[in-house]
C-alpha cells in the first residue's frame, strides 16, 4: 500500500510541476505578446492565440488576467527570446528555445546541462539548417469535414494536415502551414469560426534520425532536463 501510494504521490508532483511549467511559459509568451501589441486580444492577433493555448491547458482565468496585467505595467520584465543550438549525444541536433531576461544565465545554465548529458552547445547557425520553423495549429475534429477544411485552407498557405493524438490520447487533427503564413490560416480558422486546441510555432526536422531505445533515452534526459529549466519555453530535436 504503501508503494502505490509513493507511485501515486510521484505522479501527482510531476503533473503538478509539468502544469507550473506550462502556466510559466504562457506567462512570458503574453508578456511579449502584450508588450509587443497591446493588451486587447481583438487587436492582438499574438495574444489571441496565446489565450486559446492557455485554454488548452486550463490556465486559470485569474492567472491569465494578472499575467496581461503585469505585462502593462511599467515595472514589467522585459524577457527576449535567445534560441540556443547544439548536440545531444548519438548526433541529435537540438534548438533550444528561450525567453530570458537574463542570457548570460541562461547560456551559463544551458551549456552546463549539454556538458552534464553528453551533448555539445554548438554556435548560431550549426543545426538550425536541419529544421524548418513551421505553424502548427492542432484541432479538434469533431464536426470538422477534414476533406473540406483542406481544400479551404490550401489556398491560405496549408502545406500539411493529418491526424495525431493529444497527450490524453484524444484525437487532434494536426494543420501546418510556412511560419510566414501563420497569420493568414489563423485568420481562415476565425473565418470559418474553428478555435483550435493550440496554435504555434514548432521547428519541425526536415530529416528525423530513428535511435536504438537506450540511445534514444539518453537524448531525452537531456531535453527533459533542458524543459525543466525556467527560462527554456520549448526544445525541438531531429531524434525520430
């Protein structure tokens, strides 16, 4: 009885940490959201998509509420995004994305967790080419006439749509588009009046390299502990 309760214990913190984790990273998105266009989601299409992403993951409202406010403050942080890129071992390239208002920190605490796992921080430029920075809008489908939607939104920059599942196991209808086209099929979506689950940018690797199970388990300490980092707001790898 015991060990079940420890189990369940151990389960219940790291959902609590990986909800913390999330609240956090949409705070800073809204900050530069707000900073960047204003305070009113109308006019805002940035913070717009950033609202709908804290609905995917049940922020609260009042949390949402005091992030856009102290994102208007005088006194608010000014964060930047630094994108650091690198080797995890066995060859997986990673970029590292990050909203920081201290990169010095950052730097210091991201090459120490590379050193720490067997990867490499590299220089800007040394990976990033095996990516592509795509829009990534993830969809329920029910109600949805996938045939339809693709026809619709081909002719608004859609380069691929298809099915996955969520991290509940629930079925999500995937949309991706060129980043530069993110706009326009948001603006299609709000047209045809689809809220999507989430709506972001992903690098997506243009050629994903498939690992033996331990090798594999060795590049994901590495991202997991990179993700456990404050001022890490996402990590992309090629590891297939």
């Amino acid at each position: 009885m015991g060990r079940i309760f420890e189990v369940r214990k151990h389960t219940m913190f790291a959902r609590w940490n990986r909800m913390a984790k999330q609240f956090a990273r949409i705070a800073k998105d809204i900050n530069m959201a707000v900073k960047s266009g204003g305070s009113d989601p109308q006019s805002n299409p940035m913070l717009r998509r950033i609202l709908q992403n804290a609905r995917a993951v049940n922020m609260p409202k009042d949390k949402v509420e005091a992030a856009i406010k102290r994102a208007s403050g005088r006194d608010a942080t000014n964060y930047e995004t630094v994108i650091y890129e690198g080797y995890a071992p066995h060859g997986i390239a990673l970029l590292v994305e990050t909203a920081t208002d201290n990169p010095t920190r950052t730097v210091a605490t991201v090459r120490n967790v590379f050193q720490k796992h067997g990867g490499n921080l590299g220089t800007s430029g040394s990976v990033s080419f095996m990516f592509k920075k795509m829009g990534v809008f993830r969809l329920d489908p029910a109600g949805i006439d996938q045939d339809d939607l693709e026809l619709y939104l081909i002719d608004h920059g859609l380069e691929e749509m298809g099915e996955s599942t969520g991290e509940k196991g629930e079925p999500q209808l995937v949309v991706r588009c060129a980043f530069e086209d993110f706009g326009k099929v948001q603006l299609a979506l709000e047209e045809r009046k689809i809220n999507p689950i989430s709506a972001e940018h992903e690098y997506i690797p243009m050629a994903p390299t498939e690992l033996p199970e331990a090798q594999a388990a060795e590049v994901l300490a590495l991202v997991d502990k990179l993700e456990q980092d404050d001022d890490v707001q996402s990590v992309f790898h090629t590891l297939g």
